[in-house]
C-alpha cells in the first residue's frame, strides 16, 4: 500500500491531486461543514467578546493581535494534531476514512469551482440581460457598491475578482500546502477569513483589523506574485495549444503590464495579479470605484488594447476564465512536483 504519511507539514502529492479534483467536482457544498465558516463565526463571536473591554484606539489594536493570535494558533495547532492523528493504523479501513477526511479537509482550503461558478452566475445574468440580478450575484463577491455599474463595469469587475481570487482562493492556499502541509494551508485560510472581516480602514476596523489586514499582506506577499507568473504562464501555454501569435502577444503584454501597473492599487499584493490578468486580455481595469456611497480614486491597471463593445468583455470575461482554469492546473502540477520532491527527503 501508498505510504500516504511522513509529516504533518508534508502532503502526499496524491492526496493533493485528489483534494484539487474534489473541489473542483464539487466545490463547496452548503450541507458539507466548511473550515471557512467555522472560523467566521469563530471570529465574530471572538471580536464581540474582546470590544467589551477594549475601547480606545491604542487598546483596540492591542485586541486585534490578541484577536489575530486567539484564531490563527488553534487554527494551526488543530490542524496540526489531526493530520499527526491520521498516520498508518493496522486497521485499513480506518485508514482510508482517515485518508479520505484529510483530502475533504485539503479541498475546503481550495475554492476554484466556487470563484468559477460566482463568476458565471453575474456572466449568465447579464446574457438573460438582467442587470439588476448581475448587480445583486457581484455584490456578493465583491466589496465596491455595485448598484450603478453598467454591463461593462459589471465585467470588469467580475474579471478583476477573477484575478485577485485566483491569487488569495488558489495559488496562495496551493502555494502553502506545498511548501507546509495541511497546517499550513489551513493557518492561511484562517489570516484571509480574519482579513476578509475586521482587515477593513474604515472608522470601525482602522485600529481593530490592522494586524489581521498587515498579516494578511505579509502571507499574501509570495503568492501574489506567483499568481502573476502563472497568470502569464498560462497565456504562453495557451498560444502553444492554439499555435496563436496572438495569444502569444498576449502573454509578452501581460508580463510587461504587470511589471508596470502591479504596485497601482492601494493592496501591496492585489495589483499584481490584476495587472497581469488586464495585460493578458487587453483591458483596462483599476480606476474610480465607490464604497459604501464614498468614490475612492484608484489609479487604472492596464491598456485599453482589446476592450470596446459589450460584447468584447463578454469574451474577455470567458477568457478570463479560462485563464484562471490554466493557471490552477500549473499550480497543481507544480505544488505536486514539490510535495514529491519534499516526501522524498
């Protein structure tokens, strides 16, 4: 039988592989429990709890640390004691329960069906031509207002979540169960819950989230970068497919729009995998966009190369997807060579 145990911190490159097909087979289950949730609850509760007795500035960020540490450590230490708990038993059903319960675990820190298909709800919405039900599908992951978007505003932002998801729900969970097993990975998804949450610069989060947004930046730092990459990479594999020069401009013109509008957005990270996603499709994304009733001025990412009709983002937006499909498969493929490798020493 496949030694599927070493460490804790080492995920067998199979497990992995199966983990991936699960997510993408069946995404994230509304009857299935999801870490995810757990942990917002687990954050809403702990936040209630901790701004009972810290109320002032300089206390409120003290209680963010002590928020960002009361969720990230168990999260870690959990995880940690389930993964030691699943090593070989004499028994081989149960360790096929085991190994099946740590490849359901290593699909919940994976959200590719689940970025795919929100992105094709607000794409199948508008093609109905129902802009208010695109509107209402975007908002949902999203955070600008998205009551006043046109059809066009509609698809560029869908494209834009495209991007920056793909980099934070994928590559950067990926990226970690790669290089630290389930731990690792599942620590990750416990920083972004926490970021997605309270990591907000506003007048109730501006002291309160700030160590959970700025552990967030410092988490997200390589895989934005690596998305970006991939971003490029999978453009370049596209064009080899097709035997495209066009796709193959593409892939030179996503590279150098990332390198030149990656650091244009007020996220250290976000821009760069945005950059390379708005050079690969010839768009322009970034610019003005409103939070909560309030227009925040954001400096535009990208060229207008390829953009102009409705009907042009409608393609864009495919591509996009298509892009982000690609993208996931070489990470996979990748992160599996490594666990390889790592198993091996």
């Amino acid at each position: 039988m496949i030694n599927f145990h070493t460490s804790p911190f080492v995920l067998h490159p199979l497990i992995l592989l199966s983990a991936f097909l699960l997510d993408l087979a069946i995404g994230d289950p509304r009857w299935l429990p999801h870490p995810v949730r757990i942990m917002g609850k687990a954050v809403s509760r702990t936040e209630a709890a901790l701004r009972k007795f810290f109320t002032t500035p300089s206390r409120e960020r003290q209680a963010g640390v002590l928020l960002v540490a009361l969720i990230v450590l168990p999260t870690f230490l959990i995880t940690f004691i389930i993964c030691r708990g699943a090593g070989e038993s004499p028994h081989a059903a149960a360790d096929i329960l085991r190994i099946a319960a740590i490849v359901i675990l290593t699909s919940t820190t994976i959200a590719l069906h689940e970025l795919i298909d929100s992105a094709r709800l607000v794409i199948a919405a508008l093609t109905a031509e129902d802009i208010e039900e695109a509107r209402g599908r975007l908002s949902m992951i999203v955070g600008r207002d998205t009551r006043a978007l046109t059809e066009k505003d509609i698809l560029r932002a869908t494209m834009e979540t495209l991007a920056e998801n793909l980099s934070d729900g994928i590559i950067a969970p990926v990226f970690y169960l790669a290089v630290g097993g389930l731990p690792l990975a599942m620590t990750y998804k416990a920083i972004n819950t926490l970021d997605s949450m309270v990591g907000y610069k506003n007048s109730i989060y501006t002291h309160f989230g700030r160590a959970a947004a700025r552990l967030d930046d410092a988490a997200n730092y390589l895989p934005a970068r690596i998305t970006g990459g991939l971003i490029v990479a999978a453009v370049f594999v596209l064009a080899l497919l097709r035997k495209s020069r066009g796709l193959a401009h593409a892939a030179r013109r996503s590279f150098s729009v990332m390198l030149r509008d990656g650091g244009n957005h007020t996220s250290p990270n976000s821009g760069i995998p945005e950059a390379a996603m708005a050079g690969a499709l010839g768009i322009r994304m970034g610019g003005p966009s409103s939070y909560g009733g309030i227009i925040v001025e954001k400096p535009y990412i990208g060229d207008a190369v390829a953009e102009g009709s409705a009907e042009d983002y409608f393609v864009a937006s495919e591509n996009a997807i298509i892009i982000v499909k690609v993208a996931a498969l070489l990470s996979m493929g990748i992160a599996a060579a490594i666990s390889f490798l790592r198993g091996k020493v």
